[in-house]
C-alpha cells in the first residue's frame, strides 16, 4: 500500500498496479457452459433469427423480471429507438441530460426533439417537479432513466404522465436486477428498455432488450425488429433489423445463470469501499436503498473540492496514473455535446444540479474482476492524494500545462 505522497505514480511515474483497473470490465460467467450452448448453437446451424437461445433468453428474462414480454435486442441503442417509434413519440420528449447520450441520439436520430429536465440532487435521476414547467402542445412523452440502478421517481412520473397525457418510457439500461417498492424494475411505464452491453451487469457481448407487459406493444415491436415480416414473405408493418443473434444470447443466458454471484462480488466490493472511504473529507459514496434489490454495479462517489482540497478531474487525474481507471458518469451532460449545446445553448441555465453532479462524480471500477484487496488500494490513493491536496494540485498543474 502507498504510504508516502513521493510514491504516488502521478510524482514517482510508476504505478500502483500493474495492469488497468477498469469501470465496466466484463463480468463472463461459467465458460463451459457458455461453450457447450456456443457448440450446440453451431451445431444446430442457427445462428439468428430468432433461434433456441433467443427464445429461451427472452423467456427467462421475463421470468426475472416478472413481466409478461421481453423483446430481446441486438443493442440497448436499437431497443430505445424502437420502443421510442413503437410508442408513436413524436414532437418533444422530456429526458434528463445526465445520461449517456444514446438517451437523447435516440430521439435526435428520428427528429424527436430531446428536451432536457434537471435532476434530484440526492437521487441523480430526472427531477418531476422540473418536467412540469418543460411541457409544451408538442410534448408527446417522458424518458426517466434509473441512474446506477437508483430507480428513478416512479410514481411522481406517473402522475405526471397521466394528468398531461403522456407517454411514459424508462431507460433501465443500469437496473437489470434492481426493485422498486419490491417489484422488479422491467414492469413499469409502458415499457422499460434494458442494455446487455459487455460493461453491465449481465452482459450478451452487446446486445439488449425492451420489457413490458402491453400486449398490443410487445406485437409490434416483435415485427419492428425483424423489418415489419409476419410470416416467412408477408412484410406488414415498417420495421428494422434489431434482433438479437444466437450467440448474444447464449451469453446471456449463462450470465444470467451466475447473476447471483456477480451481484454478491458487487456487494461485496460497495461494503468494502464504504469502510475504506468512511471519514475522508469531500468524499461521499452514493448509497443504495437497502430494503430494495439492487446489482451494486456502480460505485458512484461525489467529490466535493471545497472540502476534498482536489476538484474532481484532479482526483481522476491521480488515479488515472496509478492505472485505475475510473469515470466520471455522465460528464458533461448531453447538452454540452453535439448537436445538443448548438440546439440549447443556454441550458445551462436550467440544468443546474445537472451541472454541478457533472462536475462532481466518479464511478470506480468494481465487478467480479476486481478484488477487496484491490479496493482498499484505491481507496488508500485517494486518501493519500487527498491528505497531500496542496501540493499534488500544484504537480498536476505543471504536467497540464
């Protein structure tokens, strides 16, 4: 462990670990089984096209989720953007900026305009009380996004929805395997939108997958993704090619066979990080509630600079160098990237928990790549950048300059 400032890579130029420490790094499961189903779907000679495994992800997953339909996805991207055409969204729809921007492109993408809300500043998800002042004759629908697996304000969005009309979508792409009020996250709004992508927590290489328990939607979407075909030549709804391969969803499959055990390293990993980073002023780890389920995959720290003594890029700044690398989710809101910060450039105005979160967050890596030991090593950096403050910031001054 480091205990002195000089051995510090971001002064000394060597690091801590030897190999990355990164956020997201996949989580892969038991790899005979993957291989016996990877075989098996080579041997059966089906690749795509909603095959065995596809079926039986798309059964299972409902299972889990306790919802009627799973649509599997060939990526969570191509879910929202279905789901969005699905639900006849058009016009204007309401979305938080601190969200990866695939919340936005998939409005943008089909000439929907994305109008930016501001956050909770203790949840981080979108604020209903800042949706109201934002709705217009050409609001058609709200995007909430469950932040980290923090589900969002569910019921205020609701109310909201009904009493102005509006449809009501989340983007759950963080929250596969977290509960709200003791229900599975998967079974709200019209329908949630999931991604499997290889940094979550169960992943299907890329891959994703839309959950609800419409019927009438989850037909339409079935024919959506498989360019509008019903039958083997009878096109009859417009539609693209979103499914989900064979392969895919082997992999999902045998992640969701283990997603018990990366849930517990998970766990395991956020308790270890509460007692290291327990007393460090300007450090404030993002809980989760406890009486719910949750997949703890985001270990999520705010960092306050007044106190910490080194602004949050600073901070990055340090463990970048010791080779942890971490990420500051969402930075820097989608309005401050294109096309959105030409079409709104004074959001700012109204997006100002958005910015100040944006400025203030990090997540660090955990998942069943990384272990405790490995924990407590990050957490003595940042405890140690943090007691010599005055002059690591003037060190990293002089190496950005």
């Amino acid at each position: 462990m480091l205990s002195k400032p000089e051995n510090l890579a971001i002064i000394s130029g060597k690091p801590f670990f030897s190999e990355y420490l990164h956020v997201g790094r996949p989580n892969i499961g038991d790899r005979q089984r993957l291989m016996v189903r990877i075989n098996d779907m080579l041997d059966r000679r089906w690749l795509t096209n909603a095959g065995f495994y596809v079926k039986e992800f798309e059964k299972q997953v409902a299972k889990y989720l306790n919802v009627k339909h799973c649509i599997a996805m060939c990526n969570g991207t191509v879910a929202l953007e279905t789901a969005v055409r699905a639900l006849g969204l058009k016009g204007e729809v309401i979305v938080p900026s601190f969200t990866f921007v695939a919340t936005a492109h998939c409005l943008q993408w089909q000439e929907i305009s994305p109008v930016f809300a501001d956050i909770d500043p203790q949840s981080c998800t979108i604020d209903p009380a800042a949706i109201a002042k934002l709705i217009t004759p050409k609001t058609t629908g709200i995007i909430g996004v469950h932040l980290w697996g923090r589900p969002c304000q569910i019921e205020a969005l609701e109310r909201v929805s009904a009493e102005h009309g509006l449809k009501l979508l989340f983007d759950a792409s963080h929250a596969f395997g977290c509960s709200y009020k003791g229900r599975m996250i998967g079974g709200f709004g019209t329908a949630e939108v999931f991604s499997f992508h290889a940094t979550k927590i169960i992943n299907t290489f890329e891959g994703g997958a839309i959950a609800t328990n419409d019927d009438d939607l989850a037909a339409r979407l079935r024919l959506m993704k498989n360019f509008g075909f019903h039958g083997m030549d009878n096109v009859v709804y417009l539609g693209i090619n979103g499914k989900m391969n064979e392969a895919s969803a082997a992999m999902g499959l045998t992640n969701l066979e283990d997603i018990d055990q990366f849930i517990e390293a998970n766990r395991r990993n956020y308790a270890e990080y509460g007692r290291c980073l327990e007393g460090i002023q300007g450090i404030a780890l993002l809980p989760y509630e406890e009486t719910e389920k949750n997949n703890f995959q985001y270990v999520v720290i705010d960092v306050d600079p007044r106190s910490a003594g080194l602004s949050r890029d600073e901070l990055l700044a340090v463990l970048h160098a010791e080779n942890v690398v971490a990420r500051r989710y969402f930075y820097p809101g989608c309005h401050r990237m294109e096309p959105y910060r030409s079409f709104f450039p004074d959001a700012c105005l109204w997006l100002r928990e958005t910015e100040v979160k944006a400025q203030r967050v990090v997540c660090l890596p955990t998942g069943t790549a990384v272990r405790r030991k490995d924990v407590r090593a990050i957490c003595g950096i940042i405890r140690l950048a943090l007691e010599n403050a005055d002059a690591l910031r003037q060190r990293i001054a002089r190496l950005s300059n």
